[in-house]
C-alpha cells in the first residue's frame, strides 16, 4: 500500500487510488466539477489542481494515481493560484446570471467561485453564446452556463445506457448536445440536472419555483414503483415542489427514476379532499360523520361473506393492517392485495421477493427475465442489472416481447414454450444458467398475473432448484414486482381467507350479488365499469378509476402526507415519512379506519401510530426489522404443471402513466406524449394493472 | 477559421448509401483494427462518404458511418464536427481554403482572399453562385516556406499574389486543372533565384578520398545544377 504524505501529514492508502480520492479519505475538500465518484474519471474541469513535489506543474488529482511517496500538498500557494486560475477561465465565458438562475444557492460554481474566484473579471471579449437545446419535457438547458464538465454526457453513456448525448464542435465551438433535436430516452434522464455541477441544465416542470432555502426537506421513500427509492421530499408550505434523490447503496444508490421525480406534481391534482357521498347517482360533498355512519350502517347491514375488499397499489402496511383487523372482526375472507391477479400467496416469503436482492444482482453472472421489463417495472433494477454487464462476465436473456434494455440482452423469444423447455433443460440457454456460479431468474408480473400464473411460478421455482440457484451463499430466485404496497401486502396476509374470495371472484361476485359491499383501499387498477349494484367504499387520495365508481369516498392521505410503512421488491421494510399535510379534510389512512371501527362500535385496539406499529409487528415480525433484508427461507410453492404456450406482455404499457399520482401529473402527461407507450403490451382489460 | 458555427438548417438528403468501390474501401480501412475496435475506422469512413457526398457530410452519410461501424450516432457526429476538414454544409465542386495564418499573412494572403472575394462576388464563408466554388479561411496549412497558400480541394497553390489567384479561379472556372504547386519558376521551395547555398559538393571523408582514384586532398569541383 503505497504511503503518501497529504499536507505534512501521512497517510496510507490502497494501490490505484487518485490523489483526490486519497485526500478524500483524509477528510481534505479537493474543488472539483467534472469528476463524480459513480463515473468514469473525465479530468477535464481542471478546478481539482494539486501541486504534488517533484512534479514541474500542478497535477489534476481526479485522474492521477497515488504513488508511493507522494509529497502533496492541496494548500500551496501553487495549487491556490492554479485553482485561481481555472476558476477565472471556467467564469470567462460564464454568464452572471445567478440572480434568475435556479441552481443559485445550490451551484458548485457558485460555491466553488466563492473561494477560487477573482473579484472581478478581466475578460474583455464579449462571452460566447450557446444557443439551448430541446431536451423534452424534464431537462430544461441554459446552454451559455455550461461549463463542459462532461457528467451528463458520462452518465447517460454508462448509466442510463443511452448514447445520445455528446460533445459537438472543439474549443470555443464546443457545445453539449443531441445533435439532432430528440428529448432523451430514459427513464433516469432527468438525474443529470442533480449531476450538472452548474445551471446548464434545470427541471424544468421546477423552474422558478422556489429557491432551496425555501424548502423543508423530509426523508423519505418512494412508492411509485416497487423498488423503494429514497427520496428527499422538498416541500413549501402544503406543496411538494420536488423530490431529490437520497443515498442508498444497496437501492437506488444516488439515482431516481423520472416519474419518482416528477410525478409529484399529481399530488395537487385530483385530490379527494372531503367525503363524498353517492346520491341520486352523483357523489355530493358530505361531512366526516356522516360518511363513517354511512359505511358502518352497510358493513353492519350485510353478512361478512358478502362483504369483499381489494387494498391498491400505493398502500402503506398499517392501512392494509388496520383494514384487515376491522373486517376480520366482521367475519369478511374476502379480502385481497393483488390488483393484478398476480398468482403469488402469501405462504412463502422466498416465493414471492427480489431474493438475489438489488445489490446482489452485482455478484450475478447470468440473468433469465420471464415476462419482466425492468427498464419500465423498476429502472433503478435495470441500472443495475447494466452496471453488472459493464463489469463483464455476465449473460442477460429474455422470454417476452422484444424490448431495448439499454445493454446487450439476448432475446430467446416469447412465449410459455421456451419456460417449459427451460425447466427440462432442453433450450440451449439452460446450458449458460448451468455453467453459471451465480445464476439468477426475475419473474415478471406480466407473467405472473396470466391465469397460469402459479404454474410459472412453480417452473420458476423448479428452474431455481434445478440450476442451483438457491444455496446457503445465493438465492437467484427473483418476483419483480411494480407495486409499491405489494410485498407489504404479501406480509401482512392481506389475501384471501379459508372460503374467500381473489379479486376476480370479487368482481364476478358483485356482479352476480354474491359480493354487495366493496371495499376499496386505493384500488385503482381494476375495471370497475360492470360490478353490478355492489355499495362501493372508495378510501384513497385520488379522484381515479375508483373514485369514479365510488358511493362513499372517504379521503385519504398520499405517501408524502403519511409516516406509514413500505416493503420493497426485495423484502427491505422503509419508513416513508410526511412532508406536508393531507389536503382539505382528507385524513391519513390508518386513523380513518380506526374512526371506522369506532363508528361500527367494535374499535381497533390502537390508539396511535406507535400503538398500531407495535400490534402490526408483534403479529409480523419481519416488518420490524427496518431498512434490513432478512434472508427468507426456501421452501415448497407454485403448481407443478406445463405452462401455456401464449405469448408474455408486459404489464406496463406506459411507463409515465402507472398510477393515480402519475396519471393526475401534467409532467407525466407530457412525457407520455413525447415518449409514446410501449406497443406490445397487454389490452387494456379485465383486471390489468 | 473554419468552423462548425451554426447556420441556417441544410436540406439533407434522404439517404446515403456507399457505393460498391468505397464499401470495399471501407472494409479494407476497418480491416485494419483488431475485431471490436472497429471504430478506430471512423475518420478514414466519414471521408471516403464525404467524397463520395460531393465534398459535404449529410446526416444520412454519417448514419450510414455509425451503421457500418456499429457506434452510435453521436459518438460519429461528435467526431465529424471535431474536425474542420469535414464538412457539414454544402460546399462548392471547389473549396477554396485560403490560409490566412501570420506567414501567410506576412506574405501578402489578404491579397489571394480578396481576390478570391472579388472575383467570385462572394465573401469568405460564401459559396458562388454557380456552385462552383466556395471560400473559407484556415489556419496554417503548413506550408509556409512557399506562402501564402490557398489549398483547393486537395491540391496546395503556393507563392500566390492577387493576379495569380485570379488567373487560379478563370483556370478551374474554364474545367481545367493546373498543376499544384508553386506558381512561380521553381523547384519545390527551392530559392528562385537559383540555389544560394549547398552550392559545392561537400568534401569527401578523408578515408574515402584516399581511396579515390586521382590526388588526395583534391578541392571538390563546382557541382551546381540548374535551377
């Protein structure tokens, strides 16, 4: 390990180090722009200068390896007026716009200037002018402010996958651009406003709006795919401005995904912000009370089997909790998480997760994806899976619609054929899943809601078995799923009873009068359009599908308005935490249910959040460890069968567009129409998500 | 200079496609690189498809580029504006670039560019009318020693001056080609008023000249030749 000596003091770091990182590591603060610890090293900002002894000139720390016996010194008079020096070149051509710029208060160069910079300028040219680019409807560009740091190039090129970005022209005719006009293709696209280390490129769907001292900033997690991203939420007043990403290295390391970013602005769209009662066919605004009363008197009215719930895709675990405690109370089997009809129970933890994890996907070297489209389902996993094949050693197949991931996937073809073919080890890629140390395959909702669904569960499980997947060191068995509140759901038991009923059996039964109350806890993937003269109870935040169908609507919170519990794909419990209040008189979930159960006279026996916590986790165990995955023991699931020889959709047929939040987001809609839908996918029908 | 600045939009083409003599070009240039470094390729392709284009590089011939060489898009429109000898307008059959850099400069390449500027009625960056020509100022071009130069398609005019540029563009406005070259009586950049120096041969070693046939120590003979 080579030692170095960093301003009089020594230090010993590992071989292959930078100078820069080194310093790092030593807790000194090298000004830097283009360099960024998740890319490939640029070395072109030049602003990270050291002078290092025995070197004529000062030295770029970003991209010069560490030496045995290196004299570096970040203080000098040197390495000041060198870094001096490139401030004032990056500032030449900088406009002196900062007062209307919105990275001001959050700019590096800004920042940086304020202890490089010269206290006026020199140059007496007049400063270059960049003409802005169309970038589509997220990134917004103020292309005389960029200072060629390259980042967003970089990270669009080994990140997000697209090569679509790059750096035309040279010297002063350099300029960052598509070339030709085209918004970006990605559904990470919009992380490089965060990498931009200047005002080049800004949110647009956020210009103008507030400055970042304004903001209150609440850590939290996002529920708009099944992934589980940290978020910070950035919020003024009752109004979420916008949602940053947080560090998680084991999630979404420091990106988001575009709609996780942007959809927030359907949260003040839509809204159910007071009770609504159906009368005379249209819902009339109505008072708390009188709602609850309404509810109770129908819940008590019917017998329990008559009685049927179906909790939504953005669910928190204590609203499931505390809705399935109130109708187990009232005798109701009929309950159930998954909108989609995906065929996974409850049984077996290991049957249903993200097994292999999300940073496990790093120690993979082969991928199967059945009826999984990653790119769309969870991008973050996608960026994962990509940041694995860029190591090398590592085989991505797919059974489904042809579908550009970003990195190189072998498309086996589609169909339920090639599944069974796979289980008796007769298609040829079973010989890559067999010469493979850590071989992994991720099931897709698209194929796990077909009506065959268990048994492509269970040839899932035997192709786990049979190509040792699961070992004490590695489990390659993976669900992905797209909704938030699913694995939570899952957890919770929130399925149906001995006798109950599953979602479709749900519907059939209101149309047919075996099911005459309908719960809905933010359900909104399903048709509702033909249930008969079923009494539909809508709790949620959304003026959506349900809503729409509703004859009470009791309003709810979103998951930036509730400290509430989420499960991700991978089975890792996160606390989602307010960042304002609910709108008008709509409540956070838990409490209206437990309003509920006073007003049905048999009252939950929680009291408080902590209360509901601690009964909620005494009877699940597994949501108490928080932000931990727990291993998830191995055992017998899925039915054992061939699998139908129909082709895979994917259930995704718009990524913008997935949910009450997004679908309520002019963002989204804007995106929606600039990046169009995904042409193969599932018609719209029957209970499609 | 001669750069990639913005301008009014081109008309491209529809398409581009090499023609069989250049596509086997283009697989003896990629031929070169080991299997996957393919891309190592990408300059010698944009010119055979920018000589191919008429002097220019439509969107379509760089697509067509990026196509063959299995790199993206921008990675070859990032290449093409790189370079200034590519061109991403239309140019004239000839392309005048005239050097206009300090010994050019020196030597008088004010007068070669307005020549050129008069004569064809267009200023530098303009195209003529007839579609003929199209002037651009350039930096060195290297050719000092016999400045000012003006290089022409391929070809370097040299020891140009106002009338001999004129006398240049009548010559490739009538179809004809005159030698590159100086245009003055000259060999190469020799001096014209023949040689001022290397006159004598040098003296033989000593070795050498004891071995020659005839008296050591004998004073070389004048060797010059013409001009």
């Amino acid at each position: 390990m080579p030692k170095v000596t960093i301003d009089g003091q020594e230090y010993e770091v590992a071989a292959g180090t930078t100078i820069l990182q080194a310093c790092q590591q030593a807790g000194i603060e090298i000004p830097h722009f283009c360099y960024h610890e998740r890319l490939m090293i640029a070395g072109n900002c030049r602003m990270c200068l050291v002078e290092v002894e025995k070197s004529p000139k000062p030295v770029a720390s970003c991209a010069m390896p560490v030496a045995d016996g290196n004299v570096i010194l970040t203080q000098s008079e040197k390495a000041k007026k060198a870094r001096n020096g490139v401030m004032e070149m990056l500032l030449l051509n900088h406009p002196l716009d900062c007062p209307i710029c919105d990275q001001g208060g959050e700019c590096d160069l800004q920042d940086q200037a304020m202890a490089y910079g010269f206290d006026r300028g020199r140059f007496e040219e007049n400063k270059r002018a960049v003409s802005d680019k169309d970038f589509g409807p997220l990134v917004a560009t103020s292309m005389n402010r960029c200072i060629h740091c390259t980042r967003c190039i970089r990270f669009l090129t080994e990140i997000a996958g697209v090569e679509e970005l790059g750096a035309t022209g040279r010297g002063e005719a350099m300029e960052i651009t598509t070339y030709v006009e085209r918004a970006l293709g990605s559904e990470l696209s919009a992380n490089i406003v965060d990498l931009c280390p200047v005002g080049a490129l800004t949110a647009k769907p956020y210009a103008f709006v507030a400055r970042p001292w304004e903001l209150r900033k609440t850590e939290s997690v996002d529920v708009l795919d099944a992934v589980g991203s940290n978020i910070r939420i950035d919020s003024r007043g009752a109004q979420v401005l916008r949602v940053l990403p947080r560090l998680h290295e084991d999630i979404n390391e420091e990106w988001i995904a575009d709609k996780t970013r942007f959809a927030h602005d359907g949260l003040v769209r839509r809204r159910l912000d007071r009770p609504y009662i159906r009368r005379a066919g249209r819902l009339v605004e109505a008072e708390w009370p009188e709602a609850l009363d309404l509810v109770a008197a129908r819940l008590r009215s019917v017998p329990g089997e008559r009685i049927a719930a179906i909790s939504g895709d953005l669910c928190d675990a204590e609203s499931m909790y505390a809705l399935k405690e109130l109708l187990h109370g009232l005798g109701v089997a009929n309950l159930d998480c998954r909108q989609d009809g995906a065929k996974l129970d409850g049984g077996n933890r290991a049957s249903y997760l993200f097994n292999t994890t999300i940073a496990g996907i790093e120690r993979a070297d082969a991928c199967l994806l059945v009826g999984a489209n990653p790119r769309w389902e969870a991008p973050l996993i996608n960026a994962r899976l990509r940041k694995r094949h860029l190591q090398g050693g590592f085989r991505v197949a797919t059974i489904g619609p042809t579908f550009d991931l970003g990195f190189p996937v072998e498309m086996l073809g589609n169909g339920g054929a090639l599944l069974n073919a796979m289980v008796r080890g007769e298609h040829s890629w079973a010989k890559v899943l067999l010469g493979a140390k850590a071989p992994m395959i991720v099931l897709g909702q698209g194929a796990l809601a077909r009506s065959d669904g268990a048994r492509i569960l269970g040839a899932g499980r035997a192709i786990a078995e049979g190509f040792s997947m699961v070992r004490p060191d590695w489990n390659g068995f993976n669900v992905l799923h797209r909704a938030a509140a699913r694995v939570a759901g899952l957890d919770l038991g929130f399925l149906p009873g001995p006798g109950g009923k599953a979602v479709a059996a749900m519907l059939e039964g209101c149309r047919s009068g075996a099911v005459e109350v309908l719960y809905l806890l933010g359900a909104d993937e399903i048709d509702l359009k033909d249930i008969g003269s079923a009494f539909v109870i809508y709790q949620g935040h959304h003026g959506d599908r349900g809503a729409a169908r509703a004859d009470v609507v009791l309003p709810g919170a979103a998951y930036t308005e509730k400290d509430a519990t989420y499960v991700n794909t991978e089975g890792r419990v996160q606390l989602a935490r307010r960042a304002v209040f609910p709108p008008g008189e709509a409540r956070e979930d838990w409490t209206i249910l437990r309003a509920l159960s006073g007003a049905l006279g048999r009252p939950l026996p929680f009291d408080s959040l902590p209360a509901l916590r601690e009964r909620m986790r005494a009877a699940h165990p597994v949501l108490a460890h928080i932000d931990q995955i727990v291993p998830a023991e191995w055992g017998n699931f899925g039915a054992i069968g061939t699998v139908g020889s129909a082709s895979f959709h994917y259930p995704i047929g718009d990524f913008y567009r997935t949910d009450p939040i997004s679908r309520a987001s002019p963002t989204m809609a804007q995106c929606s129409e600039a990046f169009g839908a995904l042409p193969d996918t599932q018609p719209r029908t029957g209970t499609h998500g | 200079m001669n750069t990639h600045a913005e301008g009014a939009p081109v008309a491209q083409p529809e398409s581009f496609a090499f023609t069989a003599e250049n596509i086997e070009r283009a697989k003896a240039h990629i031929a070169k690189y080991p299997k996957g470094r393919q891309q190592s390729a990408v300059l010698p392709l944009l010119d055979l498809a920018q000589r191919q284009s008429g002097g220019w590089l439509p969107l379509a011939a760089m697509h067509a580029v990026a196509d063959m060489l299995e790199m993206p898009r921008i990675r070859v429109y990032e290449v093409a504006s790189f370079y200034t000898m590519f061109n991403l307008r239309p140019v004239g059959r000839y392309l005048l670039q005239a050097c206009t850099t300090t010994p050019c400069w020196l030597r008088g390449s004010d007068a070669v560019v307005a020549a050129c500027e008069s004569k064809l009625g267009i200023g530098v960056g303009g195209t003529s009318a007839d579609g003929l020509f199209t002037l651009v100022e350039v930096e060195c071009l290297g050719g000092c020693v016999n400045a000012p130069i003006l290089q022409v398609n391929d070809d370097f005019y040299e020891d140009l001056d106002g009338a001999s540029t004129e006398a240049l563009i009548d010559a490739l406005r009538a179809g004809k080609t005159p030698p590159p070259g100086t245009v003055l009586a000259r060999q190469g950049s020799a001096p014209i008023k023949g040689k001022t120096t290397l006159t004598l041969m040098p003296e033989p070693p000593a070795m050498q000249a004891a071995l020659l046939p005839g008296a050591a120590g004998e004073t070389a003979k004048e060797t010059g030749d013409a001009g």
